[in-house]
C-alpha cells in the first residue's frame, strides 16, 4: 500500500532521510520509533507530501505521490484518500465538532450534507463522543480533540491512515484514550503508520516496527523480535535508555 | 460660567439644522470611506499574497506612507495637491460637486485601507499553520482551504483591530474640517461663533461622537463574543 | 522636482524653525518639542492613570475608566477645541495655541499610553508581584522596583510608537494657529499659490522621514527586548493598537 524505494530528502546540507527502502503492506500496522530527530516525523510527512522527497520513489496504493508531475487536483485526491493524524490535532476551531468532520465529505467528495451527517454521528459514535457533536474544538480536552480529529480523517473513507506522534502533546491520562481509538482500527483491518513513543501499544498492536535514527531505518522487526531481542546496536540503547526512567 | 442651556441650542431652528447637516455629512463621509477602504484593504491583501516580490514590496510602501504620514497631512495633499495637477476640466465639475467631500472620501478611504489590510494580514498570520496542513492534507484545494478553513478564521482574528480602526475612521472624518468640508465640528464652530454658546454646542458635538463611537466598539464587542466560542484552540 | 528644490531652498528655515526670531518657534523645531513635552508629561500622568485602572478600588477604578473609553470615542480635534475653550475660563487668563495643545497632548495621550502601561503591566506573570509580595516588599515597593521596570521596559516598542503617534497629532494644532510644521507649510502654499502639490509633497515626505525613521528604531527596539526577555521571565508584549490591547498579533510594515 505504501512503498518507499530509494527515498531520500536534505533539508539544504542537512540529509534527512537516508535512502529509505521499505512497504507497509495492506491491512499492516507499522509503528516506526527512534530517537528525536531521527527523521521519523519527516518521513511520514512524506507520505501525503506535507514534505517533498529529493530522490526515489514514494508509491502509494500504486500512484507516484510524490512525483512532481502530479496535477494539483490529482495530488488533492491522493491526499484525500490518505487519513493523517497531527500531533496537535489541527482541529478547525471555527467549526463545530460536527462540522470539522463533515465539512471535507461535503466539499471534496460531494456527499450529502445530510448522509455526512449521519456518518459523522457513527464515526463519532465510534471514538466515543457522540454526545460531543455540537461542541467547539475549544471546549473539548486535548484527548477529546484527538478523537475528534481521528473522527475526521476516518470520514473520507481513507483506506490507510497516518499517525504523526498522535498522543505525545496529551496529559498522561488521555492518552489511554486515544490509543483504545486506535487499537479498534486496527483490529478492524485498517491499514496504518504511527510515529509514537508508546512502546506498550507498539507492542500490543503492530505487525512490525521500524526503528529509525539519523534519518536510516536501522531495524524493522516484529514486536516481540525489536523489544526482546533488537539487532542493531542503536536500537538497542534506545530501548535500555526508555527502560531506564 | 454661564448658565448652561441646551435648549437655545436644539430648539433653534437654524442651529439645528446645521448640526443636523454636519452630523449626516460627517456619517456620509464616515459611510463612504468605510467602504473604499475595505475593498481597497481587500484588494491590498490579494496583491500582498501573490507570489510577486514587486507586488509584496509596493503593498508595504503603500502601507508604510499612509501609517508614517499624518492624515491631516494626507487630507491637504490630496485637495490641495494632488487636485491641482488634475486636468482643468476634471477640477471644474469636481468644484461643482463637493469637491471637498470627495477627496475627503478619498484621502480617508485610502489611508484607512493601509490599515484595514494590515489587520486582515495580522489575522492571517495568527493562524497556526497546522491548519493548512491539515486542510491540505484532508485533500482540499488551496482555494478550498483557503474558502472554508483560512479566511472565516483570519476575519474572526482581525475583527477587533478592524472595530477600532473604524472608530479611528470614524473619528477622522473630523479633520476633514480643514478643506472645508462643513461636516459636525466644522459646524460646531459655525453655530459656536453665532450663538456664543461654545458650551452647549461642544457638548452637543462631543454626545454625537461618543454615541457613534460607543455604539461602533458595542457592536464590535459583540461580534468578537460571538466569534470567541469559535475563537482560540 | 526642480520646483521643489527652489522651495526647499526658499523655505527652508521657515520649515525649520518657522518665523523665529520674528515670531514664535515654528516648523519642524516646534513640531518636535510639542511632540517630546507632550509625551514625555503625558508619560508619569500615563502610569498613575494606569495603576489606577488596576486598582483593586471601584471608585478609582471606574472614573479613569469613563474617562480613558470617553476619550476614546471623541475625535482629537474636537478635544482641542475644548481645551482651547475651557483653559482660559478655569485659568483666568488666555491661553496661547501652543499651551493649549501640550495640555490636550498630554492627556490624550496619555489616556492611549496608560493602555499600553496596563497591558505591560498585566502582561507580566502574576508570579512576579507574587515574588516581590512574599519576599515582604510592600504594594509600592514591589511595584516601583520589580513591576514597573519590567513592564516599561516590555512596553517601549509599543511606547515609541505612541510617540509617533503623537507627533502625527501636532498637526492638528495647524487649526488652531499653533505654528507647526504644517502650519509653516500652509504659509508657503498661500504665498506661493501657484505650486500646491509640491509644497504638500514636501511636507507628506518630511513627517514620512521622520515617522519611518522612528518606526525603524521602534521595530529595532521591538527585537531587542524579545531578545533580551526570551530567555527571562517576560511574556510576549502585546500589541496595541489605537490604545487597545489586541492578542499577540503584529505588523511587521514600519
């Protein structure tokens, strides 16, 4: 579903990624951890193209997402296809919960404002918060805000979904919250990619996990291989460095 | 002191004939110049958005004369000035038909519009730019994005330094005077020099502006309140 | 622009220093002084305005509040004709143009900068007095050596700018005969008659060079002390704008 061949990226002299080889396969879920400035952000930036690739190739669902010669209607409708998840939510404050997430089905996708309106209540429904539709983003806690934002993504329909470190700008006892959300989706099949520090959900949930540093994937394993036995000596330090505090 | 009385003043039928002119004048001139303003200030904001550096530079020289130069000043070189450089045929039907009104319209409307759009540009800018992304990333459009997410909430931002600029708008309309245009306080003086009753008419002038001014910040609080549910993240 | 330069070369002490010896100080000189005693008398008057708007005493509260919105709302001229009115009856005595305008000066002007003051003031982190009040320093003492050099100090962008503002007001006096920059100007336009635009050009552009330069230094100013504070205990001076506090947003145009 999405492949990176040979994908790199400088930012001026700076080279973030570093030839980047790797596929998240349908239905998988991928959490890629490492160290802060390991490029992990930039690579799932990447994805959608909030951040642009010098070099390679970077497919999604079969399209050439990143190749310049996409129209900007065509990208448009990439990107909808593809449901990302921001770090500080992004919610639109001057919209009410309702309408954030029914505003994008409506406009881009021509729904019904009608049947968006009841998918939104499902989809609200879902993550818990049915009884906040009509509330504003400000009046909401930043967990709420989060699955409110999940809510949103999930109604273009997305057949994968991109996490951008979705808990770490959240109180400690929200985050439970947010990955009880994310845990269902995948159970449900979907496709997806985080970038997190929650090793416990790393392990419970993903099929495998990258573990990035210095803008290289030096490891990809399945959970119980990386966080019992990890290979490469970096990985390796990282883990005894979470498990020290 | 003299006794203070009202009176000789409102029930006058000549007086209050004139300071009934100069207050309509001084709101048909506020009127006017609001409106130039706003679609200049409009159109300002689009040119400053468009990739050009050229454009990018004269909208900030623009700017930058009309908040460095006094408006009085504005005022004198657009009547005095700039009128006449114009073609003789264009100042004659200018002098037969207000000319002072208009170039006050004019010299108001676009000093305020400098104003206007750098308000409108302080609220685009206080948008987080996680919006874009995320409205980008949704997969709207630039234009769509912009439509739906950007300008609502750049206009909710702007709305309190639009209110006091045009309360500022509204109270320079009084310097309009100088050229001649027989607005409220220039007609205040009038009355004042024939009835010699400077009090009362100062009063009676001073109640007009704070009315329309109070009531200009009231409605402009209102909004923002309005707004505010929507307001901060 | 030949004709400019004639002017110019013509003119140009009465632009400065308008008919003194023969009258009193004019053009540029006097435009400057209003400017500078304005501000500089309106400033202490600012701050008692401000600490009395701060003030946890409803009775002080409310009257400098009516007093600084009711400013506000009525048109700069408007108050100058007032002050020109009522000087000499409360005083006994006429009053000259230009005293009439130092005193409207400076208490317009001081009305807007209290707002500045307050918003200074009220910018600091509450754990400021907090400090200074635990440590047993008194309400005056915590306020004239921990508060108030803090605020002022965050505040003199958006103090600069005031200035600037004030010098912009001096036109004003043109209508009252105070013999300004402007009203030197109009001499010229009347004697000359017959080049309006350029006289009025150079005048646009005097005050321009003047109020840029000055802008120049405020927005100087403005980097300086975030740099200064980043680091510090200072929250972001807000902006004001027309004497109201707005949210942290800000023009980058001198």
């Amino acid at each position: 579903m999405i492949r990176f061949a040979e994908v790199n990226k400088w930012y001026g002299a700076y080279h973030a990624l570093r030839d980047i080889n790797a596929e998240v396969r349908k239905g998988e879920v991928v959490v890629v951890c490492g160290p802060s400035g390991s490029g992990k952000s930039t690579l799932i930036r990447t994805v959608n193209r909030l951040e642009e690739i010098k070099s390679g190739q970077l497919l999604f669902d079969g399209h050439d997402i990143q190749s310049r010669s996409n129209s900007s209607a065509e990208l448009n409708r990439l990107r909808s296809r593809i449901g990302f998840v921001f770090q500080s939510f992004n919610l639109f404050p001057h919209l009410s919960v309702l309408d954030n997430i029914t505003l994008s089905p409506v406009r881009i996708r021509g729904e019904k404002r009608a049947v968006a309106r009841q998918k939104a209540m499902a989809l609200l429904d879902r993550v818990g918060l049915a009884n906040k539709a009509t509330a504003y983003p400000a009046q909401l806690s930043g967990g709420q805000q989060q699955r409110v934002a999940i809510a949103r993504a999930l109604a273009m329909e997305p057949p994968a979904m991109l996490f951008d470190e979705p808990t770490s700008a959240l109180d400690p006892e929200m985050v439970g919250e947010v990955l009880a959300v994310m845990r269902g989706l995948a159970d449900d099949g979907m496709t997806m990619m985080c970038v997190t520090h929650e090793m416990g959900f790393a392990r419970d949930v993903a099929d495998r996990v990258w573990f990035m540093d210095e803008g290289r994937i030096l490891e990809t394993a399945t959970p119980e291989d990386f966080f019992t036995a990890p290979q490469h000596p970096r990985a390796r330090r990282f883990l005894s460095d979470l498990r020290a505090h | 002191m003299h006794d203070f009385n009202l009176a000789v003043i409102l029930q006058n039928p000549e007086f209050r004939a004139m300071l009934i002119a100069g207050a309509e004048l001084t709101l048909v001139v506020a009127v006017l110049s609001w409106l130039l303003a706003m679609l200049l200030a409009l159109v300002l904001l689009t040119v400053r958005l468009l990739p050009s550096t050229l454009a990018q530079r004269a909208v900030a020289a623009y700017v930058s004369y009309h908040r460095n130069v006094p408006t009085l000043v504005q005022l004198m070189l657009w009547y005095f000035g700039i009128s006449n450089l114009l073609p003789q045929g264009l100042q004659d039907w200018l002098n037969d038909h207000d000319a002072e009104a208009i170039f006050a319209v004019i010299a108001l409307g676009l000093c305020q519009a400098a104003y206007f759009s750098e308000d409108m540009r302080s609220g685009l800018r206080a948008i987080p730019p996680g919006q874009i992304e995320a409205a980008r990333a949704l997969g709207h459009s630039y234009v769509g994005a912009m439509r739906y997410v950007i300008l609502p909430q750049a206009i909710r931002n702007a709305i309190p330094a639009l209110v006091n600029h045009t309360v500022s708008l509204f109270k320079n309309s009084s310097l309009a005077m100088a050229i001649g245009v027989a607005e409220m306080t220039h007609m205040v003086r009038e009355v004042e020099s024939r009835s010699f009753r400077t009090f009362e008419v100062y009063t009676v002038a001073t109640v007009f502006y704070l009315v329309f001014s109070l009531l200009l910040m009231g409605a402009g609080a209102l909004l923002a309140r309005q707004y505010r549910a929507a307001a901060a993240r | 622009m030949l004709d400019i330069a004639h002017i110019l070369r013509d003119n140009w002490l009465l632009l400065l220093i308008g008919q003194y010896p023969y009258g009193p100080l004019g053009g540029i000189a006097a435009t400057l002084i209003l400017s500078v005693l304005g501000i500089s008398l309106a400033f202490p008057l600012s701050v008692a305005l401000a600490l009395a708007r701060l003030s946890p005493w409803a009775w002080l509260r409310w009257p400098v509040t009516g007093l600084v919105y009711g400013l506000r709302g009525v048109p700069l001229l408007l108050i100058i004709l007032w002050t020109y009115f009522l000087l000499p009856v409360l005083i006994g005595q006429t009053v000259s143009g230009f005293t009439t305008m130092i005193c409207t000066l400076v208490v317009y002007e001081a009305c807007y900068l209290s707002e500045v003051v307050r918003a200074g003031i009220q910018a600091l982190p509450k754990g400021q007095s907090e400090a200074a009040r635990s440590l047993g320093h008194g309400y005056v003492r915590s306020l004239r050596y921990v508060i108030l050099p803090q605020a002022l100090y965050n505040m003199l962008p958006s103090m600069l700018s005031q200035f600037i503002t004030t010098i912009q007001d001096t036109t004003l006096g043109y209508v009252i005969n105070v013999q300004e920059l402007t009203f030197a100007a109009n001499q010229i336009n009347n004697q000359l008659l017959t080049q309006p635009f350029q006289v009025f050009f150079i005048l646009a552009v005097t005050y321009f060079v003047v109020c840029f330069t000055l802008t120049s230094l405020a927005h100087l100013l403005e980097r300086r002390v975030a740099r200064r504070r980043l680091g510090g205990v200072a929250a972001l001076a807000p902006e004001i704008v027309d004497g109201v506090v707005m949210p942290a947003i800000r023009s980058e145009v001198p």
